[in-house]
C-alpha cells in the first residue's frame, strides 16, 4: 500500500452491518486549515455510528438512498497527530490527541488508519489510559459532563436519577455525579445491576421487572439516556423546580407545567473544552473507562452491531493495528 492510501470501514448505501466495506485501497485525507490529520489507534463506537449506517441522519436523501460518495464510519478517536493544516496552534506532530473526526461534525471518518479532524473537536488524550481507553471517551463522557456540570449544576446532597445506566452515556454519569457528591438511582437490566453497583450507583432499579416511576420520588434530577415512555414517566420522580436532560426528546411543554420542572434537549458538543474536563477527571481517577468488546478493524460491521444487539456494559471499541 501506497502512503498516501489507507485502509478504512466505508458504507455506499444504508442499511445493516452488511453495508459496512472495508477499503484497503482509501485515499488518506489532506490537511485543510483548522484541521489535523491523525494516526487513529483506536474508535470508540456510539449509538449515532450505527444510527448513520442506518441512514438516520442523512440529510435531504431518504433513508436507504446511497450517500453521494463512499462514507467513513465512525466519529471518537484516540490517535497521534500525524499532520498539523494552518491556523493550528494548539497541537504539533507527535501529539497524543482524543476527540471526534465524525463526518457529521467536519471530520472524515474515525474508522480508517487515518481521519482528518476540526480541531475545535479535540484535546489531548488523558495522559493516565492507553488509547483503546481514551477512544471510548469522547462522545459519551462529554455528554456526561455536559448535562450533569452545565445543565443541572449537580451538587453535593442532590439526588440524580440516571437511566440507561449501564450504556456508554450511563456508566460515565454514574460515576460523574458520584464525583459531584449526588445520591445516584439508576435504572438497568438484570444481567446489568453488578455492574452499575460498581460503578458507585446507590439504589439500581431493574427495568425489567420494576417500576421506577412507583419507587422514587422528590428527585432534583434525571438524566435520560432512553426516551420514549421513560422519559414521560420520570417527570413524576422529579421534586417541583427539578431538572430532567434528555438524550433523546424534545421537551414536553405540558408536563413541565403539571410538574412544574424544567426539560432541556440536549446536543452534545464533542468539543475541547469537555473533552478537556473530562480528560482532568479520568486523570484525577474520578472517571474510570469500562470497554465491553474490542474488535479489529476488520470487524468493524460486527462491533457496530454489538453494540446495537448485544447489550453491552460500556463502551464497544474498535482498535486501529
Ligand atoms: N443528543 C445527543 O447529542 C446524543 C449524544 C450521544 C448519544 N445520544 C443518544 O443517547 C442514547 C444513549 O446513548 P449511549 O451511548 O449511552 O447508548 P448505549 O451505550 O447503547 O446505552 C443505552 C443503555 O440504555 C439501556 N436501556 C435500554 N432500554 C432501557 C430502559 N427501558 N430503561 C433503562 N435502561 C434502558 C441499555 O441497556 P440494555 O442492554 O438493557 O438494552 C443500555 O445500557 C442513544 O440513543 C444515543 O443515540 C444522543
């Protein structure tokens, strides 16, 4: 192979992990202003890297129309910089960076040998953990960090009802909010309750078979990593004033009026300044990483369904070799 290709898992259509190619033969990207171009040595994978092979967030195509040119899967990254574009002060070669490269947000993909990334989207990669670790970071623990430090100000003595707490979102918040000094309920499966225990959780609420909006009550805050009837049902959990972040709804003007609590949406900036904090946190031992399955590059349409099918407890990642 040639330098200037490179291997990458590419899709030209939408659909299952069938659609997932893997191309040996990739053009490696070309450095642009404000960008650098990385030697990717791991990609954490996220729910919306499925959801995008799918074809959810194709913008103006129907779902199942094929993307305009092969599209690179993949979006969070730990890797060395390997080209600096202009207007770039921050990072030089050699660095070791995290962040995302996803399309989406201006990058060419995560997984691939090589991605090209806004640097606006990265920040060095906490100096404490290996790559594969420092992957699985930057989506799910900026959320974290973004709902629980700016939109509910998580303070010692509240009380936080996390759901989804043994997903990438959960098992982050758990420990976040236990950092912050809060009570954490969270909800999980069955086979999923060890393990949000360990992650600090103080009452772990089985979906399956309770019914969390019965047990809990007065709560400060809820974090929902879920949707749907679960997201309608933790109004009830939340005390008048309190707070619920959703990963996934629009807020419901009419039960924040009969509750008398705020609904924030929120949409996660994968951007330095909290993958900054969060590198602070991993490095502090406040924010351990919990990676479920690695698979090689050449799996990555089988790791994409793992962690859409094969209830994972963490993060899925893929490693770059
Ligand atoms: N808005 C944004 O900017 C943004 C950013 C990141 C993610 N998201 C979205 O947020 C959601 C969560 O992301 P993630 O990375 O945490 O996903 P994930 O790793 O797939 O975790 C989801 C977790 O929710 C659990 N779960 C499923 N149904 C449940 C229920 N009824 N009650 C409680 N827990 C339940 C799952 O457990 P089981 O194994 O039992 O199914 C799993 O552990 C995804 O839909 C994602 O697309 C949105």
């Amino acid at each position: 192979m040639s330098s200037s290709r490179a291997c990458a898992a590419q899709i030209k259509k939408y659909g299952g992990s069938d659609v997932v190619e893997i191309n040996t033969n990739t053009p490696k990207p070309t450095i642009s202003p404000g960008h650098i171009v990385v030697e990717v040595h791991a990609v954490g994978l996220n729910p919306s890297d499925w959801k995008i092979r799918q074809g959810y967030f194709s913008k103006g195509e129907s779902k199942g129309e094929p993307p305009t040119t092969p599209l690179t899967l993949g979006g969070d990254f730990s890797g060395i910089v390997v080209e600096v574009g202009e207007n770039v002060s921050d990072f030089k070669k050699n660095d070791a960076v995290y962040g995302t490269a996803l399309t989406l947000a201006g990058g060419s993909g995560a997984l691939a040998e090589f991605a090209s990334a806004n640097v606006k989207n990265v920040a060095f990669k906490p100096k404490n953990i290996n790559h594969i670790e420092a992957s699985a970071l930057p989506l799910a623990g900026s959320s974290a960090v973004q709902a629980l430090t700016e939109h509910m100000e998580l303070s010692k003595c509240q009380k936080i009802l996390i759901h989804g707490g043994a997903g990438g979102i959960g098992s982050f918040a758990i420990q976040l909010a236990k950092h912050l000094g809060a009570y954490v309920a969270t909800t999980a499966s069955t086979d999923d309750t060890a393990y949000v225990k360990t992650l600090g959780a103080d009452t772990v609420i089985d979906y399956t078979k309770e019914n969390f909006a019965e047990l809990l009550k007065a709560y400060d805050a809820v974090y929902d990593t879920v949707g749907g009837e679960t997201y309608k049902k933790s109004f009830k959990v939340l005390k008048s004033g309190g707070i619920i972040v959703s990963m996934l709804e629009k807020p419901d003007e009419a039960l924040m009026k009969q509750y008398g609590v705020r609904a924030i949406a929120q949409g996660t900036l994968t951007n330095t300044a909290h993958l900054t904090e969060l590198a602070k946190l991993v490095e502090a031992g406040a924010i351990k990483v919990h990676v479920d399955k690695i698979f090689p590059l050449e799996q990555a349409g089988e790791a994409l369904s793992y962690l859409e099918k094969g209830h994972p407890k963490g993060k899925v990642v893929v490693e770059i070799q």
